[in-house]
C-alpha cells in the first residue's frame, strides 16, 4: 500500500508543480528555495542533530511555539530544525523565532526525497504537529531509527472517516509511530481505533491553550485602537476564508442599522488574497483602507484590511468583537483561543470540527457563539456590542478558559522524554 501511495503521489507530482507555479503568482514567495522540495538543502546550515519539528503552516507554528521556547529552555545546546510547507508558516518562524532555530522547507513525501533529506540533517527526533502524517517520511525515519512523536495530535470524526477508509495502511503508518500526543481524550480514542497502540498514547491537551501573549499586545492593541478610531464599535474578523467576507459585508451593513459609525476590520488568512479582498470591499460600495496604506483610517472608513502578517493578536487586542475565520464556510475554524487568551467575545460560523472541543469549551463558559448565517451573525454582534458588561463578562470567561486549561506543554515534553529525547 505504501508503494502504491508512492507511485500516487509521483504520478500526481506535475499537478502538485503546477499548483505551487500558481500560487506562486500570487505570491512569489513559493518561488523562494523550491529546490528544497525535493530535498535539496545545499545552501542550509549543518546541524549536529537537530530536533526536527515538522508544523505546515501558520496555525502549526503558532501550536508549536510554547513547545519549541521550552525545548530550547530545556535543551540549550540543542539545535531545532523547522518545516514548514508555506511561505506564510516560514515568515511565522522567523518572526517569533528569528536566528535561534533554522527552517527549511518540507521535502515531497516521496522515499528518496525523504532519505536525501534525513541523510543531510540526520536529526535525533521529528515531532509531526497535529495531523501531519505522512507514510513515506514516518517510514524512513522508522527505517533510520529516528524516534517520531505525533504532538497536539488531532483526529477529528470527519478526518478518522478518511483515514478509516484505508484500512490497515492507517493501522501501519499509526504503528510506527514512537509516542502519540492527543489534545484530547476523543482524539486519543479515534486515534486508538484507527490502529495506534492505545499504550503509545497520552492525552496532553492542546498546546494553543499555552497561548504566548506578548508584553506589549495590549500596549499595541490600545495605540492601534486610537489609529482606527477610539469611540468606533469594532468587529475584528481574522484569517478569513474565500466566502467568508461577502457575508461580513452584509453583516457590515446590517450592523449600521443599530451602530452607524462601525468599523469592520478583516485580515485574509492567506496574503495572496490581499488585493482580491480590497477589490471585493469597493465593488460593494465601501470605503477601504488598508495596513500598509498610507491613508489612514478616518471616520469616512468602513472597512480596513490588514494587509501584513503577523499582526492579527494586535488587532484583536484592538477590538470590540472577534470573528474567527474559516468556520463560515467549511475550512474547519481556525485558533479561537488567541481572541479569548486577550478577554474578546467571539463569534464563527458553524464549521468547527478543527477546534470542536475547544469550541466547546468556550461556548459553555458563554466566551463564543455561532452563526451559521449573516443575519445570526449580525445579531450576536450587535448584542454584545450593545451591552458592555455582557460583553466583558465574555471576555472573562474566555480568559478564564485558557487560564485553566494551560499545562500542555509540560505534559508533552514528559512524553519526548519518554520516547528518548536526550
């Protein structure tokens, strides 16, 4: 099954280059080190084995960040190398963490492409954040006697079902696998199912709640407040989707109704949708300002895209009410817990099977609530906008939930000592 994975995947791969030429011209920071895609790392600094932490994105980097300060804390002398499959995950590694880890990007899951690069950094140990699991690369490193640690492991039912339909190659790649860290006892139990030794298995919670807020955040959060208006309800919506911001823009005039001067602010998920969001925000009529503009945002202004990254924990500190993305339509959600880690209600969209528990969790502690269109949407807004005790109260509560649910860090350096960390 792995070889017929294999031969997938390569017939697959012209369609795999086309997509990354594509997304390249929205976005030429794909066309930077293409070469190591294919596992060649010839301009890459030599490490004397490396940690190697595997995290695809944006949201992965975020998840691993606590873990990766307390690796270096605990291990000082230990090199940790970071992959990522973005540009936007790399601008993330190098934001929170600059010269102090290296990064490269992740090779194809193809055997000789994994080989080339585990013979070139030979790391002592790789940690797959989430649900990263890749056979060849799980394969290889088995092969090479390379401990590998599923860590912030997530198993949602959509995604057991998929990985359900393949049967014993799930059960085999799962097997292979040196510890298993599950955020939660339901992602322990749909990971046990699919065939993963239920005694490799601990249950850590989820890393995101081990949130790191920066010092400064509500310092930034406050002067950025003054440049968007101090006396404007502000609705925060961060990393949306496609799909999502029509609907906020109907929310947006919904909103008027009740709250004239109300300031929408969206920040895309991905930067290549910059400009197709701006332009989206003037076809409908509206007065755009953006991040990197040099316009301002006056009281003319209806909506203000942030166009930078690496800004969003600013910007929620900034707002009244936070909408979190990717939950309009079916992305999955994407981390809730950064609003609430900064006291901000929260409210998204029905799509939530990334962050169901923790979803949860909030929506119990009346922290967020959900919308699945517009008019519901409008309607949660406009009532914490309208009381703002209620709304504090929110913000409490979902401070309070990350504050109690911290710890998870601890809990999986236990189990990378456990697998042979040293």
């Amino acid at each position: 099954m792995r070889w017929l994975y294999s031969a997938a995947f390569l017939l697959l791969l012209p369609v795999v280059l086309v997509r990354l030429a594509w997304r390249a011209l929205g976005n030429a920071a794909y066309r930077d080190r293409w070469r190591q895609r294919f596992g060649v790392y010839d301009a890459a600094p030599r490490l004397d084995a490396p940690v190697w932490v595997h995290a695809v994105s944006v949201g992965e980097v975020g998840a691993a960040a606590p873990l990766i300060r307390a690796l270096r804390e605990r291990f000082p002398y230990v090199p940790i190398l970071i992959t990522t499959t973005t540009p936007t995950g790399y601008d993330t590694v190098a934001r929170q963490f600059g010269s102090t880890v290296q990064h490269v990007y992740f090779p194809y899951d193809l055997p000789w492409i994994v080989r080339r690069f585990l013979r070139r950094f030979k790391p002592r140990m790789a940690l797959l954040m989430e649900t990263e699991l890749w056979p060849n690369m799980i394969h290889e490193c088995r092969r090479a006697a390379i401990p590998v640690v599923l860590v912030n492991g997530r198993m949602s039912a959509r995604s057991a079902r998929r990985y359900r339909a393949l049967g014993g190659f799930t059960a085999a790649m799962l097997q292979q696998l040196t510890r298993l860290a599950a955020q939660t006892g339901a992602d322990a139990e749909r990971l046990r199912e699919l065939g993963a030794p239920a005694e490799r298995i601990s249950i850590t919670g989820s890393l995101k709640f081990d949130v790191h807020l920066p010092a400064s955040v509500f310092e930034e959060g406050a002067a950025i407040r003054r440049e968007l208006g101090i006396n404007r309800p502000i609705l925060m919506a961060g990393s949306t989707r496609p799909g999502e911001e029509h609907i906020l823009l109907e929310v947006l005039q919904q909103l008027r109704a009740s709250f004239p001067t109300v300031l929408l602010v969206i920040a895309p998920r991905h930067p290549e949708r910059f400009e197709a969001v701006v332009d989206a925000c003037r076809k409908a009529g509206l007065c755009v300002a953006r991040r990197r503009g040099t316009e301002g945002c006056g009281a003319e202004v209806d909506v203000f895209v942030v166009d930078t990254m690496g800004e969003l924990l600013k910007f929620y500190a900034a707002a009244d009410v936070a909408f979190v993305g990717g939950s309009l339509a079916p992305f999955g959600g994407q981390n809730v817990l950064e609003p609430a880690a900064l006291g901000i209600p929260i409210v998204t969209g029905p799509h939530l099977f990334n962050f169901e528990e923790i979803a949860t969790k909030l929506r119990a502690a009346g922290a967020l609530d959900i919308a699945s269109d517009a008019t519901a949407l409008t309607a949660i807004v406009a009532g914490w906008l309208a009381d703002s005790d209620r709304r504090d109260a929110a913000g409490r509560a979902g401070g309070d939930i990350v504050a109690s649910n911290k710890g998870a860090t601890d809990a999986v350096l236990d189990v990378l000592l456990e697998a042979g960390l040293r």
